[in-house]
C-alpha cells in the first residue's frame, strides 16, 4: 500500500499547515495511521496517530496543544492540521499506515510509509 503525503512547503513562525495523507481506496480504513517526522542526521519521531474509527488519538507532548490529527473515513484521507508552527517543527513529515486498528508511538507499530513531504518554519 502506497501512501501519498502531501501539503508540506514553508512558513513563519507562528504560522499554520495541513498535511494530508491519501491511501488508495478501501485500503487502511480499519487501520490505525499516524505521522511521524525526520530531521537529517537524527532519528525519526512520533507526531501524532489516530485510531480506524477515528475515535482513539494520541499525540507527542512537543506538539500537544497545537497540532491536530483527523480522518475521512469517506475519503480515505488523514489530514495533520499544525498550527502555531515552531522552527523545531522543521523536518520531512511522513504518514504511515499501521499494523492493527490502533497505531502506537514507535516505527514498529506501523508497516505502510508515505514518501514525505517537506515542512519548514522560519524564524
């Protein structure tokens, strides 16, 4: 399953971005799909993950507050709103699908990877 992340490009501080996540149809709705981000040279991390209903989310603390993780179960989509977007937010976003119903926080937990996009907040 191949996994389309998109809405990445460049923004001030304090400013806002959706990413969304496409999954071809009638694949991962009973699937738990989460973002995760990358910076160069350091380990990917957890962002955010939401249940197949929708009804299960957990977030990382650095982006509690701020960002939000929803889904269209209609469309197939996951859409990571981000606002009061910091410079430390900067890294290649990626949405994965994961193994059961419920994703966790670690890399394991999911089997489906998107192929990025690209979020830059400037100072």
């Amino acid at each position: 399953v191949q996994l389309q992340a998109s809405g990445g490009g460049l923004v001030q501080a304090g400013g806002s971005l959706r990413l969304s996540c496409a999954a071809p149809k009638r694949t991962l709705s009973n699937n738990g799909v989460g973002w995760f981000r990358q910076v160069p040279g350091q380990e990917r991390e957890f962002v955010a993950t939401i249940s197949w209903n929708g009804a299960l989310t957990n977030y990382a603390e650095s982006v509690k507050g701020r960002f939000t993780i929803s889904r269209d179960r209609a469309k197939n989509t996951v859409s990571l709103q981000m606002n009061s977007l910091k410079p430390e937010d900067t890294a290649v976003y990626y949405c994965a699908g994961a193994r059961a119903a419920v994703g966790g926080t670690s890399q394991s937990s999911y089997n489906y990877w998107g192929q990025g996009t690209q979020v830059t907040v400037s100072s």
